[in-house]
C-alpha cells in the first residue's frame, strides 16, 4: 500500500488517538518530571463556625502566583519522582538490603512500601487471573459450542451477564452478597464449617476474593472470542483427524488448540493489560486495606482535597513500562509474524 | 453429516459438559437473578444485616410496605429520579461511539492490515502503549483543558474521548479480521482499474460485515460500561446510566435511594437482553467469522 | 455597547431589590445574572440548592451539579475565565486548594451590601477576609444505647476509655459480640479517625508554622494504640466500614457505642429501616475524651458556599443573593434533621445535640498540606490496624509518605 493512502486511511484513527491519548501521555510524562514550586507559607487568623479564631498557615497565593507564571511546569526534578519512598524508593529498598538478613525480612519491609505492596498485588492479580481467565473461556466456548441450536443463544447472553453489568455496581451488590452476613458468605460458612469466617477481614481471602471475582468478570470475554474461533475450525481436518483414531481429548488438543492459538495470544495479551491495570474491584469490594494496584496508587494521588498530579503521572508511566515489559513476549511473536508475513 | 459425525460426542462427556456449563451459567447468573428478585424489596431486606433470607421472603417489606414486594425502586429511579433521560444519554452515547469507532477502526484496521512497512508494525505497537495508559490519569488530564475550551459536560466530548480510548483495541482488533480476507480479493479489483479506496468501497465492505459486528460488540460494551471518563466528564443532566446509578448511592447512602441503583441496575441490563436475544445470529455469525489467524 | 449596559443596569436594579426583599426575610428575587453551583450530594445541600433556586426569575439561569466528586473536578472547573460554576460549596478540607490557587473571591463587599445579618459565627474568615459563609456543622460524636449500656450496669462514657470499659461489660455480659463500630475503612475514613483521636492528646500535627509533620510520637503512639483496642470490640471487617456500613450495623441493633457523624444522627433515629425499639433507645453525646485530659477526641468541620473569583461581578451578585436565600432560617427550620444548621434562627432537633456538645473541640486544621498527612494516613496506618505492624513503624511510615508526598507539592524541601 501506497504511503499516501495508508496515511489517509490511517488519518482519523490516528488524529484520534494522537489527540486524546499521544498528547495527553507526553503532557503527563512532563509533568512526572517536574514537582511544584515551593510553596510560601504565611500565618494568618482563620475564624470557623463553633470553633472560634486561631491561627493557621496558609500559602501566599501571590507569591505562589507570581512563582508559577514564571514557570508554569514547575521546579524540574528529572526522575526524582520516580525514585523517591512513593514510587520506586531506591534509597529505602538499598537500606533494607543492606540492613535485612534474610531475604524473607527483606521481602516483608519491602512490602512495607506503598509501590511494592500495589505491585506485588497487581502481579499476582495478572499472572493468576490471566491464565485462568484463559482455561475457563475455552471450556466455556466448549460447552456452549455442543449445546444445541436453541439454547445457544440464551447460554450465550447468560455467559455475558458477568461482563454486561457494570463493574461498578456488580461489584457492590457481589460485595454485599459475601458479607459474612450475606447469601456466599454464609453458604461459604456453612460450607467450610467455620462461623467466623470473613471474606473482608483477611489480606489472603480479601485476595483470593479479588482474583475470583477478576476471573468470573473476564471469563466472558475470552468465551466470546474462543467460541468464535471454534466455529472455524476445518470440519475437515477434525474429521481426518477421527478417522486416524484421534481420541476427544487429542482431536482437541492437537487440532483445535493449535488452530485457536493466535486467539490464545490474543486474550492474553489484552487480559495482561486489563488485569494489569486492576481497579474497580478494589474500589467496589473496599479492599484498600488489603489489596492496592498501581492504577489505585493513581487514584489515591487524584482523589480528594489534594491533587498529587507529578506522582500520579510518575505511577502512569511505570505502569505503561510494566505493560510494555509484560508483553515483551507477545511483541517480539508479533514482530516475527510480521516479518514473515511480509512478501 | 460430516459435521455431526467430526462433533460427536459420548454421553459421558456430554453429561460432564453440560454440568461444567450449568454450574457456569449459575455462577454468572445467580448474582443477577439475586439482583432482579431483590430489586423488588426494601433495602433493610435486600442489604438485610440480621438474615440474608430476609431478600428470599421479604420480611421487612411486608412490614414497611404491606405486601411482600415493592416497585419503590423502580418508581423512585424512573419517575423521581428521571432515570430515562440517562437513558436516552446512553442510547445517544453507545449508538455514536460505535458508529464512529467502527468507521475509523475499519479504516485504520484496513490500512495496517494491507501495508507492510516497518511503520505498520510500530503503528500497532504504539497503539498498544496508548491502551495501557491507566484511564484516571487520562481523564484527570483532560478536565483543566476541556474547561477552559468550555467543552466540558457535553456529550459529543465524552464521544469522542471514548472513540479514541478504544481506538487502539478496534484497529488491533479489526487489523486481524482484515488479515483473514485475502489480498488478492482487493488486489485483482485494483488490478481492475480501482482506486484503493473504490476497492475497499465495494469488494471489502460487502465481506467484512461478521469482523465489524463483533468488534462493535466490544466497543459497544465499553461505551456502556464506562465509568471513568462518563463520572468525570459529564455535566448532571448529560449523566449516562453508569454515573447515575453511581449518584443515587453517593457519599451518603440515604435509605432507600440504594434500592433505586439496584432497581436502575436491572433496569439497565433489560435493553442488552433484548438486544443480545435479538441480535443472537447475527453475533454467532458475526464471531464465527473469527480472528483466527491473527 | 448600549445593550451591555442596560443589561448591567437591569442588573444593578435587581439586586438592590434582592437585597431590601431579603433583609425583610420574604424571599428574594434574581432576574439577572448566572448562578452555576457545584457541591456535594448531601441531603441538606439539595436542599439549599432548591431553596436558592426560588429566587430566580426573569432572564436569569440556574444549574447546579450536586455530586460526590465534585471535590475532584472542582479546582480545573473554577480555573478558566469565566469560571464553569460560579459557586463551590465546600467544607474545611476542600476550601484549602481553591484557597491556594486563588480561584474565590473574598466575599466582604457583598456581605456589607446584601448580607448584614449574617452572624459573625457563620463566616469563614481567613487573614482578615470572608471567604465562605458557612450553613452547617458536623462532627463525630458519641452515639450510644441508652438500653444496653443501663442492662450492662454502665453509665455513657465520657472517654474513650470509658468506651472500653463499657465494651468490655456489654461482651461480658454476653449482650453483643462486637459492641463498638466507628467508620474504620481504609483510606480518607480512617485517616479521619486518626485525626480526631489525635486531637484528643490536644498536641498540633503540624511543627509551628511548617509543613513538618510532628505525629510520629508518645501522642500518636496512644492515638493509635486506642484505636487498636476499641478494633478488638468491633466486626473483623472494620477496615472496611465507612459511615453507610457503620450506620446500617447500628440500625440493626448489633452495636451499643459509635463515634459517628452528626449528619447521620437524623436518618438513624427516623424509624425507617431500624426498629422502634432501638430508635427509642439511641442516644447522642459529646465525643469521648481520651485520657483524663478534656480536650474532645473529634474534629469539627463546616460547610459552606464559597464564590468564584474568575467570574463577572454581576455573576457573583446573583449568586451571592441565591445562596443566601438557600441557608436562611426557613430552610434549616423546614429541614430541622438534614444537618446541624448555622443560621441564627435555628431550632435544633433533638438529633443535633451531639454536634453542640462537642462545640468545644477543634475545628478539622485548614492547613493547605492537611490533606496530604491525611492521603498518607488513610494508606499507611492500615497494616498496623490488621496487628502486622508496630504503632512506631506505622507513624514513620505515615510521616515518610507524607513528606515525600509534601516535598513533591512544594511544602516542603
């Protein structure tokens, strides 16, 4: 294809993207670069309601005005964001080496570490509920495929329901339903026999919660894109492969699964991305205490009275290279394929 | 014939598949189904702290309300609350962003299938850096400048931001359908005497319709779902469903206005049902033309 | 030209009509001018919001986005010019960035010429300027079972370590298992909570006029291990109840003692969805001391309407007006239960005796790096609460997040 008409095929997509994602991500690697002018501070009376007058600090607007009008972006702290305690610590992490005899204490300091507590949830999250999310849509994409005609259809719409309603809201009606009080949580208690049990009050079952609902929530997904491939998988070739004796078992994993593989790499590379970025549940499910991700740590960054944007934009690119290194794989199988696709 | 004799299968193991997709189906509905029975109680049944079987036999309802269930919920969503201009909102905001996303997509899906520069590959790659961008700080960066182009709360902005979040898995997406449809197809019509463009008017359009159903699936998924960008980006009365359901629990549940989420919540799953049941061929067909061979 | 002017005269003519209508206590009337209000989706602000749009009429126009996040959208939508809202209503903490970044207007012009009679009580002054006119107040305060406290033999405590005791009876006693709740969750909740049982030590957070941080010692070692022990009398799943689950345990019957917001005192006692038993029997207190000391373990906090500073002075009048209507006496007299009003001619209802009694405490500091001591705290303060961490390591840990945090922001170097 012509340079010419690929850009003007290319054209809209790519102004799309260029705008609401290219611009914003170099604006925000800027920012992850600066930390803001220091702030004047001058100590003023402040009078409230019931509580009479005292006196507080405040910033000096005009100081700080005149300060950001100078330089808008603020003072230039090169990737001194991305080092300090809240994000990668490199000091700390070098101080509990040096002064940590095992590397079990060593872990469980670092674990202490706001970005290593979210990163080793978020890794656990990934590389648990990616492969599962996997299995299960295949088996799914299995069951439907040999139902007959007539169900297919109903089975398919009640496969989707998981991903259909809103994370938001499925979230905190599932949360309800496993409250030890709830209709899981109780069947969970009678279950294990254990009348204490708590889903919420535990670091490992709050995990394990967390990982079943991420499975239960993308299974869908990957049930949708598998069931699509099975339907064009080579009658013929399953059939040779029945006359040649091929049992069940090995009619599907040495004739299907090597057709679906190209999909297999397909789920997994968008679920690593999903996964990786894993939010809403721990939102929906209160898990702050137990879980935390790093697009949570963004989160915690930008919400309430105070907004930390250097740091949030410093946890969004590490996440962009946690993707990037995710994926390494899948991109060099991606770059080979291209070449030998190319005449 | 050759079909059903290459498919068939042992009581056994149809017994065994049929119970793993039983127990499937159960586990994706049974939340659902719990929502939809208990849409129709009270809060302190449906979120009852001293029996769960309180949402079974609605005991508070019949002592709050005298009978043993209640539209309460729904009244309060639909007719105080004026849930259906959210959903008008959606129907607007899902029908554009398909729309729009699919005719970019397939353009752009188009181009990168059938160019093999090295740029084609560094295109996608780059398009897989954008998807990984975390949305809140996407959204987070848009609201100063949206502001002061006085852009914000509109629709059309929100469309737009979410035609271009999902670009990257719509031209990924679409790229691996139009992989699938051979080259020569294109090629002999070009050969013809076709512009590039002609050619992609009237002998790829005609095939590519399974690949763009399913792909619009997704994107259709997405704009309905959306959270992030709908909460922050919307003005009150350009509230999708998402941000409202959201906003009859807000910070300070009041009792009662949860019950509205639940019943909104319900509300907004009958229109995919329909949808799904409706559109059923067309989407088996749509997926069984497949990515396959990506 | 000529059009703009008469627009601004019409303008002019309205106002001071608004202003002699409202002194005289029957409504007001805006016929000119944008009034555009952003605020939180509390009962009581819905209705200040309803209540200000009374007075519009003629060509002028009124919106409002109550929501729960305004706190997020609120400084990049008052920073164009013109502003998206001509109006920010907001409480201590959320007043402070729009303070920083210079974004509202001093309000005393429009106080002396359309609002005289507001109290001095009710104005937020800052350095010698109104900056907000504030409606309401709310702390955590003691909520108690006057029933189950009299059948365990204890008197309401006064402190918290009263509090213990009282717990300790009632689980002896076999009444409830987990007789304490508070609003533990991890994050903004629980940093509140450490806040106000910090303020009971009556020690600042804050060295003397710095950003430093001064919370990691013998006060806040006994701030949180109080916190440890009353988490011993309540549900495992404290870190993850904000006031919603708080208030629904409590409505069930299956707590005794909380320290909870006075805004939730209303809709606990109104008899829906507990029983009248337990209604009757709910009863408010000042918060608990804690020690002997007399300093109350609680934070005060306000809320009031602040005005944009990037908006046309016709604008700001117009709202300025509304807004006043929205909090008068008839608003907090029709609405007695949704808050704890300010306005002067306030009856409180029986559920607002809470909020009074703790009037003695401190108001929550409107520092402009409190939210962040505040971010941290929610975080880091979560694993010594689950028990696997000591009160030493988490208050380090607090005050290393914090002053990275601060440092990034500029308060500290």
């Amino acid at each position: 294809m012509k340079h010419k008409t690929f850009l003007s095929f290319m054209l809209p997509s790519a102004i799309a993207m260029l705008l609401f994602i290219a611009l914003p991500i170099v604006s925000v690697f800027t920012q992850s670069l600066f930390i803001e002018h220091e702030k004047v501070l001058i100590t003023v009376e402040n009078c409230v309601p019931l509580g009479g007058c005292t006196m507080e600090t405040v910033v000096d607007t005009e100081a700080a005005a005149k300060l950001k009008a100078e330089r808008p972006l603020g003072q230039f702290n090169g990737f001194g964001t991305y080092t300090n305690r809240n994000h990668l610590a490199f000091d700390e992490v070098s101080a509990f080496w040096h002064s940590s005899d095992t590397l079990g204490e060593f872990a469980r300091q670092l674990y202490g570490l706001p970005f290593y507590k979210a990163l080793s949830f978020t890794l656990a999250y990934t590389f648990l509920v990616t492969p599962l999310v996997i299995i299960l849509g295949f088996c799914i994409a299995l069951a439907v495929n040999a139902l007959p005609r007539m169900l297919k259809g109903l089975a398919i719409f009640f496969s989707l329901l998981p991903m259909m309603v809103t994370p938001l809201i499925g979230s905190l009606i599932l949360f309800w339903m496993i409250d030890s009080r709830g209709v899981l949580g109780q069947t969970l208690q009678v279950l294990l026999n254990d009348p204490d049990l708590s889903l919420r009050a535990s670091p490992a079952l709050t995990w394990i919660m967390l990982m079943v609902y991420g499975v239960w929530h993308s299974a869908p997904f990957a049930f949708v894109v598998f069931y699509a491939g099975l339907q064009t998988v080579p009658q013929d070739t399953l059939e040779s492969a029945m006359i040649d004796g091929a049992s069940r078992w090995e009619r599907v994993r040495y004739v299907v699964l090597p057709y679906l593989m190209p999909l297999v790499t397909f789920i997994a590379l968008i679920q690593l991305m999903d996964n990786f970025r894993v939010f809403e549940p721990i939102v929906g499910f209160s898990a702050e205490a137990s879980a935390t991700s790093l697009s949570w740590i963004i989160y915690n960054d930008l919400r309430g009275e105070f907004q930390l944007f250097g740091s949030a934009a410093a946890t969004s690119m590490l996440t962009i290279l946690g993707v990037a290194v995710l994926l390494t794989p899948v991109l060099i199988r991606t770059w080979r394929d291209f070449k030998g696709a190319r005449p | 014939m050759s079909e059903a004799r290459a498919t068939r299968r042992s009581p056994t193991v149809r017994l065994f598949l049929m119970g793993f997709l039983a127990l499937w189906l159960i586990a994706a509905a049974f939340p659902f189904m719990w929502t939809l029975w208990g849409s129709f109680k009270v809060q302190s049944d449906f979120f009852s702290i001293q029996d769960w079987r309180n949402a079974l036999w609605g005991t508070r309802t019949v002592i709050e309300t005298g009978a043993p269930f209640t539209g309460a919920g729904y009244e309060g969503a639909w007719i105080q609350e004026g849930f259906g201009g959210a959903v008008f909102n959606t129907l607007i905001v899902t029908v554009c962003v398909v729309a729009i996303s699919l005719t970019f997509g397939t353009l752009g899906g188009y181009a990168l299938s059938r160019s093999s520069y090295n740029y084609t590959f560094w295109i996608l790659m780059t398009a897989l850096v954008f998807r990984a961008m975390p949305h809140i700080t996407l959204v987070s960066g848009y609201l100063l400048p949206f502001f002061e182009l006085n852009i914000w709360g509109y629709l059309s902005t929100t469309i737009i931001v979410l035609v271009a979040i999902n670009q990257p898995f719509t031209i990924w997406m679409l790229r691996s359908f139009f992989m699938n449809i051979p080259k020569d197809l294109d090629e002999s019509a070009m050969v013809d005497g076709c512009t590039r463009f002609q050619a992609f008017r009237y002998v790829i359009i005609p095939v590519m319709w399974p690949g763009v159903i399913t792909t619009g699936l997704f994107s259709f998924l997405l704009a309905y779902n959306d959270f992030a960008v709908t909460a922050m980006l919307l003005s009150k009365e350009n509230q999708t469903m998402v941000p409202k359901i959201a906003s009859f629990l807000g910070s300070t549940q009041q009792e009662g206005n949860v019950m509205f989420a639940v019943a909104a919540v319900v509300s907004a799953t009958a229109p995919l049902f329909v949808l799904v049941l409706f559109f059923q061929r067309q989407i088996v067909s749509g997926l069984t033309a497949g990515a396959v061979k990506g | 030209m000529k059009h703009f002017k008469i627009a601004l005269l019409t303008g002019v003519a309205t106002v001071s009509l608004g202003a002699a209508a409202y002194a005289d206590g029957h409504g007001c009337s805006v016929t000119s001018g944008s009034v555009r209000v952003l605020g939180n989706e509390f009962p009581a602000i819905q209705t200040i919001a309803a209540k200000a749009q009374e007075c519009i009429s003629g060509d002028a126009t009124f919106t409002s986005n109550l929501t729960k996040d305004h706190r997020d959208i609120q400084v990049a939508a008052l920073t164009p010019n013109p502003a998206e809202y001509t109006s920010a209503v907001v409480a201590n903490g959320s007043i402070v960035p729009l303070m920083n970044d210079g974004l509202i207007r001093p309000l005393d012009d429009l106080i002396a010429k359309h609002g005289a009679d507001i109290p001095k009580s009710q104005l937020i002054t800052i350095n010698g300027e109104v900056m907000a006119v504030a409606f309401m107040a709310n702390a955590q305060h003691l909520f108690y079972r006057e029933d189950i406290l009299a059948e365990a033999g204890v008197e309401a405590p006064t402190s918290y370590e009263g509090v213990l005791a009282a717990a300790k009876a009632i689980k002896d006693k076999g009444l409830m298992e987990y007789p304490l709740s508070g609003t533990y969750k991890a994050g903004w909740n629980l940093g509140e909570e450490f806040v106000n049982m910090y303020m009971g030590t009556g020690a600042p957070m804050f060295k003397e006029g710095t950003a430093e941080a001064s919370i990691n010692n013998e006060n806040g070692i006994a701030a949180l291990n109080m916190m440890k022990a009353l988490s011993e009398y309540m549900n495992p799943d404290f870190l993850t109840y904000d006031s919603n689950a708080a208030a629904a345990e409590w409505e069930a019957g299956n707590v005794a003692i909380m320290n909870m917001w006075g805004s939730r005192a209303g809709p606990v006692t109104d008899n829906e969805g507990s029983t009248p038993e337990i209604v009757a029997a709910t009863k408010f207190a000042a918060a608990p001391t804690l020690g002997e000391g007399d300093e109350l373990a609680t934070t005060l906090w306000w809320d009031g309407f602040t005005i944009s500073a990037n908006i046309s002075d016709e604008d700001a009048e117009a709202t300025f007006i509304a807004m006043i209507n929205g909090i008068n006496d008839e608003t907090a007299n029709g609405n007695a239960d949704q808050a704890v009003w300010l306005s002067p001619g306030y009856k409180p209802s029986p559920a607002a005796v809470g909020v009074f009694a703790s009037a003695s405490a401190t108001p929550y500091p409107m520092v402009p790096y409190g939210g962040l001591l505040h971010t941290a705290l929610g975080a880091e303060l979560t694993e010594f609460m689950q028990g696997n961490e000591s009160a030493e390591q988490a208050l380090a840990d607090v005050e290393a997040a914090y002053t990275t945090a601060a440092k990034e922001a500029g308060f500290l170097q």
